[in-house]
C-alpha cells in the first residue's frame, strides 16, 4: 500500500529545544532546532509515511501570536485541500498548545488529520521526549481512524480532542490531559488506537472563518481571587476589549463587587464569560443575576479556550443570544 504523506509545520518550542548540557531540562532556548535537523533525528518516520516540514515560526509557545495563528490555519487549509496530502502534524511547543489546538479545531474546515505535539525535555536532553512524540504524531496523523476526529493533541502516548487538551503540569512528561473528558484514546507501541470521539462541533462543520484575516478581536482574561474588588475590568475595556472572560471561582462565581462592574462593561456591549479558575468541572448559569447581566457560561471550556471561540464568535456577531449557543455547540 502507498504510504500516507503527512506534512510537518514546524512552530519552535522545547521538542526543539537546546540546553548548555545533556543533563539540562530547564534553562534551555525553545525553537533554536530547525525542522530539517528534527527529521533527520527521526529517521524512522518515513518507515511510517512520506515526511516533508515546513518551518513556520521558531519561538518559544509562550510567546504564541494571533498572525502565527492565522498563518497556520491558512497553511493548513492550502496544504489540506491538495489530493495528494493526507495529514498534518505540528511541533509545538507545550505552553500553548491547548490555545492554538482549539483555534485550528474551529478554523481549519477538513476531515484529514491535523495533529500537534512538542516535549517536555529539551532536544538535546539525556532521554528527551520529543522524537517519540514526533514519532507517534506521524502515526497517529497516517492512521485513517484519526480522519474525522478534529485536531488532536498527541503527547507521551495518550490523544487528546484539542477541545479538551489541559496541560496539567509545569514539568513532567505525562503533562497532558482531558480532565472532564479523558483522553480519545492511547498509541501502544507506536500503534494509535481510539476509543472515543468528539462529538462538539469541529472542523469541517465549524462556522467560523479567518480567510484573509489580519487580526482578531482583542478578548481579556481576568482571573479571580479573594478580595477581588474588578479594578482590571475597566482597564480592560479602556483598552479596548470587545470580549472578557472571567476566570471565576467555583461555578463561575464572580464576587459581587467584580460583577458590578462587568456588569457595566456589559452595558457597553462587551461580551463577558464566565469560566472558572477550577481545574475541571462544567460552567453553567449558575445565579439569575448573571443572567440578568447577559453574561455567558462557558461549559466546559477553560479560560484560555474560552477566549479563543469568543475571539472568532465575535467576528461573525456581537449577539450575546447567539453567542451563547456557540458555547452549547462548540
Ligand atoms: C514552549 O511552550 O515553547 C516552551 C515549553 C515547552 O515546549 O514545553
């Protein structure tokens, strides 16, 4: 049988990673190793299919911007609609990848596979992590089971929806998760097997577009603490947000001086989310005053990925309505 033809775009991150020494795993450049070098690392990927990369940015995640973003939705949709390609894997790195996972599962509109992966341990690490992973993304991305099931994260040997995808660790190597959901399955000796599948609203049927997008609406988060009296909301709109997601407590608990004054904000027609600072769990409308404020819950979407669908829901409607069943969809 032909092999499958998988595509890398290449980001930076700590899968390319370099330190002063074998032994470093933290202190490192991210991004310093160029996609070509991480291939040759892994010869064995074209046992598994046809492998060619494409460096796109080579930056440390934490430094991610919304034109990396756009750049590559845009790159993934050209590359997807070609007969002759079959998958997409990204390198990334780890700290936002849960962020630029869920932006492509909303704006790249095909069924192939797009999958992204990064490490935990520098390149140049005893043991590093990266070439495994890279390894086990290019089987995942070849596997026709992974057609269909959005973008995935594929990370020390689980695969996670990116709609779930938590990095739920500073430093270890089992960093990724789906702690509401569990993971859409696991690869076993390098063979992927899936028990699961997403069932929110994905890829090919996502409404939301960037085509030709310069920029997106600027969205804020806030994030809760005691004695939270909202001096930062109004910072926020002074700034210009269009949107502002409040990393409340709990259940999306907002303490009533910091609803007050979103609530204010509201008025002026930013669109206010209430996620929570809470590891897992679902937010849902909770008090009738938030209600009332026409603030939106954000199920079970955290902060970060609640600020990417209000991002691209408010480039189609400023609505709170509709608004809030993008979140019931999504
Ligand atoms: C990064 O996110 O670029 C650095 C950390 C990592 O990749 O693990």
């Amino acid at each position: 049988m032909d092999k499958k033809r998988i595509y890398i775009l290449a980001t930076g991150g700590t899968i390319a990673g370099s330190a002063a020494s074998e032994t470093a795993t933290t202190g490192y450049r991210a991004g310093a190793i160029g996609i070509e070098e991480l291939l040759q690392a892994v010869p064995e990927l074209q046992d598994f299919a046809e492998v060619q990369g494409e460096q796109i940015a080579a930056i440390d995640s934490k430094d991610m911007t919304t034109d990396v973003w756009l750049r590559l939705a845009e790159r993934c949709e050209e590359l997807l609609a070609k007969d002759d390609m079959d998958g997409i894997v990204i390198t990334h790195g780890t700290d936002t990848m849960e962020e630029t996972g869920y932006f492509l599962q909303l704006t790249v509109h095909s069924d192939k596979p797009v999958v992204l992966t990064g490490a935990m341990r520098p390149a140049t690490a005893v043991s590093a992590d990266g070439p495994m992973n890279l390894l086990q993304a290019v089987r995942v991305a070849a596997c026709g089971e992974a057609r269909g099931k959005g973008v995935l994260v594929v990370m020390n040997g689980t695969i996670e929806s990116a709609r779930e995808a938590v990095k739920t660790h500073t430093t270890s190597l089992d960093t990724f998760a789906s702690p509401e959901m569990g993971s859409l399955g696991t690869v076993q000796d390098g063979e992927p097997v899936f028990y699961r599948q997403p069932l929110r609203r994905h890829t090919r049927e996502s409404q939301f577009s960037v085509q030709g997008l310069a920029k997106l609406p600027r969205a804020a988060i806030l994030y809760a603490h005691a004695d939270d009296d909202g001096f930062l909301v109004k910072a926020a709109v002074e700034n210009g947000a269009k949107g502002i997601v409040y990393a409340g407590m709990g259940n999306g608990s907002i303490p009533a001086r910091v609803e007050k004054e979103l609530a204010e904000a509201a008025r002026k027609d930013v669109i206010v989310v209430r996620s929570t600072r809470s590891a897992a769990g679902r937010v849902t409308k909770a008090e009738a005053s938030y209600e009332e404020n026409g603030f939106i819950a954000s199920d079970t979407l955290n902060p970060q990925k609640a600020r990417v669908l209000l991002q691209l829901a408010l480039l189609r409607t400023t609505d709170k309505d509709e608004i809030r069943k993008f979140y019931s969809i999504y």
